[in-house]
C-alpha cells in the first residue's frame, strides 16, 4: 500500500514538473518567430521566451566568451560577436555553434576588407539567426563597451549603439531536450519506486526470503 501510495505521488509530481517546464517554454517549444530584431529591441522585455529573428550582413568581430550555463550548470561556450547592422546600429549577438561561430569570422574578414576598402561589397552572403533578446551579463557588457571604446564607436559621434543581446546559444531542439530531461527525472523516481514495491511485496509474500543468502 505505502508503495502504491508512493507511486501516486510521483506520478502526480511528475505530470505537474513537466507540465509547468513545458508550459513557460511553450513558446520556445512551439511557437514561431514571433518578431525582426529591430521591433523587439525597444521593448525586449515583452518578447522575453519568444523567437526573434535578425539577418546578418556584417561583423565587427568576436569580444568575448564565456561558459554558458543553466540553473549554474555549465553546458557549453557562447561567444559574443559585435554585428554591424543594415541601418548603420551596433548589436550584441552569442552563440555557441561551430558552423555560427565560422560564419561570423568568416564574416568578420569580409567586413573588415571592405572597410579597408579592398572590395567593393562585402562578398559574403547574409545569413538569418534566430535567438532570444535579453540583456547581457555584466562581464560581457563590459567587454562589449570596452571593445566599442577600441573601435571608437561612440554615440557622441553619431552611432547608434544597441545593448540588447540576441541569444543565439539555444534552439528548439535543446528546449525539447530539457523538457525530456526533466520528465526523465520523475520517470526515473517512478521506475524506483515499481521496483522497491515488488520487492517488498515479495518478502510479505515469502518472509523466508529474508534469510536466504542473496
């Protein structure tokens, strides 16, 4: 009975934690791109969990990373890269992919060969990214002011300096794995607690079992 009991609570829990998991990310899980870059940014905080998209044209180079983490568990490295945008702005973007992580430095050299004048265009074609907004941590928004400063961006002169991150680290694959994760926890309780159960009904079956050697 105590088993039982045990197993209806777990059950419970489970179906509750991966309920709440799945309905704040809801979003994340099942929505579309719900806005460009550009509309988000003014009011970022109202599109928090939600998919914004920006296409790319142009990088100014990666000014930081770091470990990307969550709850304080480390699961991989972001890297920052600063992204000159079509209408002249200034914008953070992370991610954490190789083949992201290639296109911006690729990107990057382009860019600068067209600052320095040693092509016409940039030669590379743009690529549409796809992330959260949110603000930026305090140590990569310091690195992203002191690389401004290096590159003398400053709004005094006239540049339009954007401090919203677009957070590329994630996608909907990862979310669904977390929501997995997380169901697997209780499922794995609950797999415990069928197995403790019959082995308890079999020594109130058999009570010289428990002087068997095991």
């Amino acid at each position: 009975m105590k088993g039982t009991i045990r197993l209806a609570v777990i059950s419970v829990l489970c179906l509750l934690l991966f309920g709440t998991c799945t309905f704040f990310l809801r979003n994340l899980l099942f929505g579309g791109v719900k806005a460009t870059y550009e509309q988000a940014e003014p009011n970022y905080t109202e599109y928090k969990d939600q998919w914004i998209s920006y296409d790319v044209i142009a990088c100014l180079g990666c000014y930081a990373e770091g470990t990307e983490s969550y709850n304080f568990i480390p699961t991989g490295h972001e890297y920052y890269y600063m992204i000159w945008m079509a209408d002249g702005s200034i914008m953070p973007i992370s991610v954490s992919k190789k083949a992201d992580r290639e296109y911006l430095d690729a990107l990057t050299e382009a860019t600068y060969d067209y600052v320095d004048g040693k092509t016409k265009m940039i030669e590379m074609e743009p690529r549409t990214f796809l992330g959260t907004v949110k603000t930026q941590e305090s140590e990569a928004a310091q690195y992203y002011n002191e690389a401004l400063r290096y590159m003398e961006i400053y709004e005094s002169d006239g540049w339009v300096v954007r401090n919203v991150l677009l957070d590329c680290t994630q996608t909907r694959t990862s979310y669904l794995l977390l929501c997995g994760g997380v169901m697997m926890i209780p499922i794995l309780g609950i797999v415990i607690t069928i197995t403790t159960a019959k082995k308890e009904k079999r020594k109130l079956d058999n009570p010289t079992m428990e002087y068997l050697p095991k």
